[in-house]
C-alpha cells in the first residue's frame, strides 16, 4: 500500500472507480466537475494498491484559520483496517498549524464513530464550549 499526494499521476479514471465503489454516483455522474473540485482542492491523497486506487481524501484550507475535510472514502473492500485512520491523520499533520477542523457528515453511526475516534466533537455533543454549526446548501431545502 502506498499513499500519494500527487494526483495529477494517477490516471483519473481509477479515481473515478473508487468513488464508484461507494456508490456516490452524483460525482460519478459528472466526472467533469469532479475533476474541477480535484483541480481547486488545497490537499488531495491518494492510497494505492498496485495501480488500484483504493481510497482518496480531499482537504480544502487556507493555512490558518480553516481545515475542512470535504471526502474521505475508502474501498469497501479495505474498509475497517484502519486506512481511513491513516489519511485522515496525514492530512490533519499536514494541517497541524490550523486552529479549526471541520467535517459535515451523514448521521450514521459508523462515521460518527470514524470521526470520534480522530477526535473530533459533534457540536451538538459540546457542554463546557457550546458552538453551533450551521449550513446551507445550493439546490437543497434544509428542513
Ligand atoms: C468512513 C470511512 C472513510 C472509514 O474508513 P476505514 O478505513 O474503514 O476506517 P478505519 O479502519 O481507519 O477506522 C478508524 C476508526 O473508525 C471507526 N470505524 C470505522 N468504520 C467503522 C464501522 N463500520 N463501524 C464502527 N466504527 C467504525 C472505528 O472506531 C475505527 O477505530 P479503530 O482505529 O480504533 O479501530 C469508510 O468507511 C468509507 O469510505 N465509507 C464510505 C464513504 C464515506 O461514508 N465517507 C465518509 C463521508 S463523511
């Protein structure tokens, strides 16, 4: 297993497999525009078993103030062997020097927990430091 954090050598179709094989399609279905977010996002990785690519992480930051993790996914087959742990502990090094970290995530258990585990907080969890997060989203009515 190797991890890289020069995406542009890989060809991009393997990228595109292994966002097919967690099944999130709304990038599959526009490869064009994946490209582009892959193009303007501050810190990419890539982890690589022979030529498969077999899990990828994207992080947008400007160096300071904000380090937010936008994906994060792995292989099904190499899930829960501690590869996501991997990339996501790289980029948060990389990132060290930046005060806040931040992820939007579905509500399901199994990324609370992968999340948790690298220690970061549900703000809806906080007591001694209450924050809120909101969001808003283009084409998405937020209920
Ligand atoms: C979420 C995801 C990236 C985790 O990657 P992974 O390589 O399977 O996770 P790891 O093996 O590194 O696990 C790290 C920790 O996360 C937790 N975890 C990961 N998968 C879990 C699961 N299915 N159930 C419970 N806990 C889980 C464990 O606490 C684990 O702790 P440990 O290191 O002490 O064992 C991976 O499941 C994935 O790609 N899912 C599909 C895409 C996705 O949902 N991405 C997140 C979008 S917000």
């Amino acid at each position: 297993m190797k991890i890289i954090d020069n995406w542009k050598s890989i060809d991009f179709k393997k990228v595109l497999d292994l966002y097919d094989s967690v099944g999130w399609s709304a990038y599959t279905n526009d490869p064009d525009t994946l490209l582009k977010a892959f193009e303007n996002t501050t810190y990419v990785l890539l982890a690589l078993e022979g030529d498969k690519v077999v899990g990828a992480l994207r992080s947008v930051s400007d160096e300071v103030s904000i380090h937010y993790l936008q994906d994060i996914l792995i292989n099904p087959e190499f899930q829960k062997k501690g590869l996501g742990r991997k990339l996501l502990e790289k980029s948060l090094d990389r990132f060290k020097e930046v005060r806040t970290h931040m992820i939007l995530t579905d509500d399901e258990e199994k990324q609370l927990l992968f999340y948790q585990s690298l220690g970061y907080k549900n703000t809806k969890s906080l007591k001694d430091i209450p924050l809120n997060t909101f969001v808003k989203m283009n084409g998405v009515e937020l209920s």
